[in-house]
C-alpha cells in the first residue's frame, strides 16, 4: 500500500513529463529546422556555384587558348594564346570597377546603372533578384567568368594579324558597347528581353547563346572583314600547327561548359542535374554531326573536324540546356554539327572571306541555331519557373503548344546580331583611327610572337 501510495502521488508528474510541448517550443523547433535547412541549402548551392565559376575560368585558359593556339601556324601560337589569358586580367578589372553594375544593376529596359560600381554593395548577402540561396559576391564572380571568355571568343577570327594593342582597346570597348548591354537586356532585371524578371519580349536563353555565342559569333565576322585576308589566304596552306593541343583544348572546353550551362541554374538543383545531361548530349551529338557529314562530303573523319563539332553542338545546346529534355537535346547537337560545318566547309569558302578559326561559323551560326530551336523545344516539364498569378504552368515553346515563342527567339537573335553588327564596326573603326588595327605586311609574315611580343615557343612540332 505505501509503494501505491507513492506511485500515485508521482502520477501527475509523470503525466507533465509525457504532455507535449508547449506551442510556442514548436513553433521555436520548426524555425531552428527551417533554419538549418535554409543554411545548408545555401552552403551547398555556394559550393556549386564556386566550382562552376572556377570550370568557366578554365574554359578560357586553358581550355580555348590551347583550342585556339593550336589551330594557328606556329609562328603565332604565344600571340594567339596570350589573347585569351590578357583577357582574363583586363576583364577583370573593368568588371569591377563598371562592368557588373552596367550588366547587372538597375531594371532599365537596355543597361544596367551605377548601382554596383566599384562593386558598392556587392558581398556576402544574396541579391534577391537573381540568386537568393548564394552571396551577391558569388553571383557577381561567376557572371564574370562569362564577361571573360565571350570576348576571347571574338580572337579566333582576327587571329595572325591583329595588333596586339588594338585588340586590348577593341576589346574594352567591345564589353561596354556590345556584351554589358546585351547581357543586360537578356540576364538583368527589367531587360527588354528577359524571360524571367519582367522583359517585355522574353526570349529564352539559358546559358549564353544570344549574349556569348551570338554577340562574339557575328562580332568575329565584322572583324575579319573588316581586317581582310590574311597574306597568302586562301591559296597557301595555313594548316593547324598542332591539332594535339587543340584536341587538349576541346577536351577542357567540354568539361568546363558543365559549369558554363549547368551552372546557370544558379544552384545544386535539378534544374542543374538537367542542364548538365542536356550539355553532354548536345556536344556528343555535334561532334558526330561533324563528322558524319565531313567523312560523307570528304571521304575521311578528322580530328579537326571531331573537337570543331563537340564544340558546335556545346555552343547550340548553351540557349536551351536548362530548357529540354535529354532527345531533343540531341537533336540540336546534332542539327548544329552539320549547319556548322556546311558554314564552314562551303559558305565561308563560297563568299571568300577569312575566318581564321571559324568563330563565325561555329559560334555565330550554332548560337543562332541553338537560339531559334530553343523556342521549339522548350518544356516546362523541365522548367517550371514560368507560371501565371494563379500558380498555373505557362507554355513555354512549340512542344507545349506556345509557338509564339519561336517569334520572340528570333527577336532576341535580330538584336544580338544587329548590336554585335553596329556596335563592333563602330569600335574598329575608332581602334583603326586611333592605333591602327592591322600588322604591318612584314610583321605578319614574320609571326606576332616576334613582332608583337618579341618571343617564340611552340610545345609539338605540327
């Protein structure tokens, strides 16, 4: 009886112990969980986008100044390459002093403002607008990355006989005229043709195909024109010096676009799990594009010819990759390996002009291509951040029956095209006035490692 006495005398205290927590402990345990999961997410989105920047990064050097030097003669491998690593550092600099403010800052219809100069406010918060799980300072360096190697794109058309000088001039002016506009109207808050943040005409670019591979693509064809032939072309050889450093070089581009499109996601999401099986796809079925049509018109694949359709289908897939689902994805890589190489193989030998590494033809045409198709084949099945004020999917190309799309994808070429055409024949002709934007005849034949730098090197005889 007393061992009873007892226990009845603890019940109440057992029974307070067992009740649940108060309401406001609850409520202190989902915020702390939400928190936590808050913080972890955005650790890992961070981390991604750190590495995808850093992939970007090596796109250009080493990845297109192996590409594009070994394409060369030997006598201009130091000057080709230089071109793509110069651009790395002076890209830099103008970045952050304008260059992300002018992309990025403000919600004007065509550039950005002053807002980010100097990067005043850029740090370790995130900007709501563009990347809310990652610091601003993460978003502004990867962006960055892409203000470095568009304009290198431009290089491989002007390439052995470009004033080294006029290149740098060129290319600064090249950021503020053509890619910080364009980059805002596509990617900025407000732009005229940002799909996400309140454009007018939504045009449909993932990664970059209107405001890298459009922009550097045309610019590249206005700038060998404008320059003209180099001496001896088309009727001396002027074959790849070494097709091994090439093959290197393409090799690091195709890893490196992983984080060039799949990074675009702007965290570790599938959205990003989707561009990056979208990627490989599109450059795996350009590659065999190439070749299947080069070995059809010239009886024999080659190496060239594989690394140079990689390369199409990686430029054609950029627009769309966070947009389609794995087959049409092969489709485009597919479409861009052949187009391409017909731009190469026949248009560009049927109107004359010089071309050096095919930049307009690979990234001008395939980034086009990519653009237009991306209007086709986009679903929201794979991208569902398009709803209207009911929380309802919107249609997003002709796969899901809004073909309208495909008009406003030509828009955003229409203008890509006509801001590289105006703009990059207006910065030659005042590089051309103020420096002169062509070697010499001597200088030329004697190489650009000499007469432009005063150094020779090669790594493998061709």
């Amino acid at each position: 009886m007393t061992l009873g006495r007892y226990l009845f005398l603890f019940l109440p205290v057992l029974a307070w112990a067992q009740a649940p927590p108060a309401p406001s402990s609850i409520d202190a345990r989902l915020a702390a969980l939400e928190s936590a999961t808050k913080s972890a997410q955005s650790a890992g989105d961070n981390a991604w986008m750190l590495v995808s920047a850093a992939l970007v990064l090596m796109m250009t050097g080493p990845g297109l100044a192996l590409f594009y030097g070994g394409l060369v003669r030997r006598k201009n491998v130091l000057s080709t390459m230089i071109q793509s690593f110069i651009l790395m550092a002076v890209v830099t600099v103008i970045w952050a002093i304008v260059g992300y403010s002018l992309a990025f800052g403000g919600d004007s219809s065509f550039i950005g403002d002053f807002r980010f100069a100097l990067l005043n406010g850029v740090g370790a918060a995130p900007n709501a607008d563009y990347a809310p799980t990652i610091p601003h300072q993460t978003f502004m360096v990867y962006q960055l990355m892409f203000a470095i190697i568009t304009p290198a794109l431009i290089s491989g058309a002007f390439a052995e006989r470009m004033k080294f000088s006029a290149m740098l001039l060129f290319m600064i002016l090249w950021g503020l005229i053509v890619y910080f506009p364009m980059a805002h109207m596509v990617w900025g808050k407000g732009g005229l043709l940002s799909a996400s943040l309140g454009g007018k005409i939504p045009c449909f670019d993932f990664a970059g195909g209107t405001v890298v591979h459009i922009t550097s693509g045309v610019s590249a064809l206005m700038c060998a024109l404008f320059l003209g032939k180099r001496i001896g072309y088309p009727s001396d050889a002027m074959k790849p010096h070494s097709l091994v450093i090439s093959f290197i070089g393409a090799c690091l581009l195709w890893v490196g676009w992983f984080g060039f499109n799949a990074g675009s996601a702007l965290a570790a999401s599938g959205l990003a799990t989707s561009a990056f099986v979208a990627t490989h796809f599109g450059a795996a079925a350009g590659a065999l594009g190439w070749v299947i049509a080069e070995w059809v018109h010239n009886g024999k694949p080659s190496v060239l010819g594989g690394i140079s359709g990689c390369v199409a289908g990686l430029v054609a897939i950029t627009p769309a990759s966070g947009f389609v689902t794995p087959f049409p994805a092969l489709l485009i890589g597919f479409a861009a390996g052949i187009v391409c190489f017909v731009m190469v193989a026949a248009v560009k030998q049927r109107f004359g002009y010089d071309d050096s590494l095919d930049a307009f033809g690979v990234h001008g045409i395939g980034g086009t291509l990519g653009a237009l198709l991306t209007g086709v084949f986009a679903t929201n099945t794979v991208n569902d951040g398009f709803k209207d004020s009911s929380g309802h999917l919107l249609p997003l190309g002709l796969v899901d029956g809004h073909g309208a799309q495909i008009v406003n994808q030509a828009i955003g070429c229409a203008i890509s095209w006509g801001l590289a055409i105006v703009g990059t024949f207006i910065i030659l002709k005042i590089c051309d006035a103020v420096i002169g934007v062509r070697v010499p005849k001597q200088e030329e034949i004697a190489g650009l490692d000499l007469s432009q730098h005063g150094e020779e090197g090669y790594i493998f005889e061709g």
